[in-house]
C-alpha cells in the first residue's frame, strides 16, 4: 500500500475492488454539489487564446467573496498547488494542523521542513510554540465550524509572533457570513476559497488564494504563468455572477441537508453536518462503508475516529436507493460480525 493521501472521488479503485461497473455506483463520497452550476456555452476565444489577466477575472472573485480588492486575489489551478507551495515560502516553524482535517497540509508542511503539532480548534487560545496554524472552516470532513471572533483571535496571537493563520473555506460558500476574505487585507492572515464544492465544478480546477499582495506575488512568482485555463475563467466568472442560482442553490442544499440527516438519525446514527455533505462517527463505520459499497454505494471511510462521510445524492431514484442501501447495510452490520467487514 503506497503513501499516497487518499480522497474521495476514487471510484474506479471502488469498481475495480468490489467488482462491480463504474457506471453503477451511487458516489457520495466528496462533499461536491450534485446539482452543479449550469456553465453557458465556452466561447470559442476562451479554447484559442491564452488566458488573459486582464478579463477582470479576479476582480469577480474579489466581488464574490468580499475580498478588499483583486491585489488581494490570486487565482491558482484548484487550492491543491497553492497548499503544496505555501508552506516553503513561510518562515520555518511549528504548524498546528487538527487531527483529522483535509489531508493535504500537513504533508505539505513536512516537506516544507516545518514541524506540525495537534491544533484543538475548540481552545480559546493557540499554544505559545505554534507558529502557523491551518483551519479548514467548517471542517472537512467532522463539519466543525470555528467562529470568526475566534479566528481573528487566533491570527492576532500568531501575526504577533510572526507567523501566519491559513484559513481554508472550501465549504463555506454555503455560510457566507462565517468567512474571512473581508480581512485578508490584514499581513499573516491567508484563505483559501474555492469554486469546486458549493458550484460543483470541481472538474475546472479552479480556486483562489486571498491575502496580502506581497505574498500573493511570491506564490504568484513559484505557481508560473497561466495557471487557470480559458474555459475555467469562463465558467467560474459565469457562477460567480449568477445571484438567483446561488441563492436558490443555498436553499436547495438546506433541505437536503436536513432529508440526509433525517435518513441517518431514522438508523440512529449520530451525526454532524454541512448543508453539503454528513459526518457519521461511530464504532460501526468500517462495517456500514463496507456494506454500503456491497450495493454499489460509495462513501468515504476515515479510520481515526472510525467514522463515514455521506455527500448528498442528487435525484429521487438516488435518495430512494440511498435509504433502501442503509435498511439493508444496517440490518447486515447487526446480523453479522464485524470482523467480517474489513474493507478500509
């Protein structure tokens, strides 16, 4: 077994292991919008042309998510290349990185030569040897939400210091209010936003880096040149200014946020919740991940604490056999042991 940081999304391993086609799996296993925005038609200059910084496509962003200004935006191919070459142009330290959060950043600090530590997101103050600290808010994939009162305490202990708070608000499209873009004028604060969750356009590998211009242009200067492509500056400039879809989109996704959580509470599965995706920790859940991808149902195991995370289906007939899959998946974890389910 290789090294490699494991995501969701790996369905073809799922197909491959469990013998059953691709095109049969019921796949909640990211926490992407299933009802993804309806891009218009690319025009034919976004595929010829080289993209064009100068199409006010940051500026967008910044209108978007209440950034100061477009210096303060960085568009970047999906948050992925910006988390791995952050961390080299930080000072070295101490990173404080929760247990179980998105996997990426503390590989990446590691490399980097940083020394990362456990972050308690819920302690009212961040231990003296924490340089940098990285919260993703809400959580991925526990749904714990840190108020923005308590980040902007935790960046004024670490920019004393010298260090950075790196904020990752790849869900919090949903929850506007909660985010820190507004403040990214401030030196030591960065956030990471991206378009790929609540737009469901993660195929487009776009994202942004919002902070202070001075560091943007460093991490401008490492990533190159034309970073994200025509067609995605398209796509995402279209979803960034189509108000009523967003605003239908956030009621949408509320109820189905509420129908998941009924369907998990109806097996008396504890649970907390984003209105984008379920967290289910329990002494259970390699068992229920295994019988659920028996049935052709994809979700995401994490081993430590055992727990399971449920994206949202996004048609009738899907929730329909998301509810028939958890009957049997249950009735099959309590009449059978769970030694026998060993699926990880």
């Amino acid at each position: 077994m290789s090294d490699a940081i494991v995501h969701g999304g790996n369905l073809h391993e799922a197909a491959r292991r469990h013998g059953i086609p691709y095109e049969d799996w019921l796949d909640l296993s990211t926490g992407i919008n299933p009802h993804g925005y309806p891009v218009p038609p690319v025009p034919a200059d976004a595929w010829r042309r080289l993209p064009d910084e100068g199409d006010g496509y940051a500026a967008c962003a910044a209108r978007y998510y209440g950034a100061p200004d477009a210096a303060h935006v960085l568009p970047v191919a999906g948050s992925q290349a910006a988390i791995r070459a952050l961390p080299a142009l930080l000072p070295q330290g101490t990173v404080g990185i929760a247990p179980l959060t998105y996997g990426e950043y503390a590989p990446a600090f590691e490399r980097a030569g940083h020394r990362v530590m456990p972050l308690d997101v819920t302690g009212a103050t961040l231990p003296d040897a924490m340089t940098h600290a990285v919260v993703v808010n809400p959580n991925n994939p526990t749904a714990q939400h840190v108020s923005a009162a308590t980040l902007h305490r935790w960046h004024a202990q670490l920019s004393a210091r010298g260090g950075t708070l790196i904020v990752d608000e790849a869900f919090a499209d949903t929850m506007p209010s909660g985010s820190l873009a507004g403040s990214t004028n401030r030196a030591g604060l960065v956030v990471f936003r991206s378009p790929g969750k609540f737009f469901g356009l993660a195929g487009v590998r776009a994202g942004f880096v919002l902070g202070v211009p001075a560091l943007l242009a460093s991490l401008r200067e490492t990533l190159g040149a034309w970073t994200v492509s025509g067609p995605a500056r398209h796509a995402v400039t279209a979803a960034f200014n189509d108000a009523g879809w967003q605003r239908t989109m956030r009621a949408q996704l509320d109820d189905d946020s509420a129908r998941l959580a009924a369907l998990l509470d109806a097996h008396r599965l504890p649970l907390s919740r984003t209105p984008l995706f379920a967290w289910t920790p329990d002494t259970r859940a390699a068992a229920l991940h295994h019988a659920l991808a028996q049935r052709g149902i994809w979700t995401r195991f994490f081993p430590a604490p055992a727990s399971v995370r449920f994206g949202l289906p996004a048609t009738d007939a899907q929730w329909s056999r998301l509810e028939q899959g958890l009957k049997d998946s249950m009735h099959a974890i309590g009449t059978a042991p769970l030694s026998s389910f060993d699926d990880r």
